[in-house]
C-alpha cells in the first residue's frame, strides 16, 4: 500500500520527520542516502540532515519500489537511475494536474 504524504510545505524535513512519514528508522533514511545517488540531503554544521520537499517525494518512491514492490536495493537503483526523468517529468504532471483540478473545483463552487 502506497504511502500518501501530507501537504509539503516546509522548506526542509528532519530525518527523523521523513521517517515518521513512512514509518521506518532514521538509519533506513540514512541507508538510503547512501545508495541512492539523486538524495543528498543538505547537512548543517552541526551534521543534521535535513531533505527538501522533492526529495522527500523521491524517498517515496525508493519506498514504494523497496517496501511495496518487493524491489531489491539494487533494482530500485537501476529503476531510478534509468527513469530518472520520466520520474520528473511524471511529479511535475501531477502537481500540474491538482492545480488544475483545485481551480476546477473553485469554479465549481462558485457556480
């Protein structure tokens, strides 16, 4: 079952919040990081991670490959790398699509 995040509108997530999202450990968040070359999170001074809100929705798709697929660590690398930007592309649709639907439905109510 595919986790569904809530309104992103923070401009950095700790480890620890991105975590709770997707219910597993900050060293999965950390692992993850590890392999998977597109999420680099920004580090602060004092070595806290933080992740922006696309990368947080590319952590949801390591987990949904990972955790929902059955893909291996290795697989999901290689799905992600090789669609890198379909990937994008596909974010970038859908958050065109809500507005339009959001407009819609103002719209609506003001018929």
């Amino acid at each position: 079952m595919a986790i569904q995040l809530p309104e992103l509108n923070k401009r950095y997530y700790t480890t620890g919040e991105v975590a709770k999202f997707f219910n597993v450990t900050r060293a999965t968040i950390r692992y993850w990081e590890t392999r998977f070359s597109i999420l680099q999170a920004h580090k602060f001074g004092n070595g806290e991670r933080r992740f922006r809100a696309d990368q947080v929705e590319m952590i949801q798709k390591i987990y949904d490959l990972v955790k929902v697929k059955g893909y291996t660590i290795k697989g999901a690398e290689k799905e992600i790398t090789e669609n890198r930007n379909w990937y994008r592309n596909k974010d970038k649709t859908l958050r065109k699509l809500k507005e339009i639907r959001s407009n819609l439905e103002g719209l609506r109510v003001q018929i």
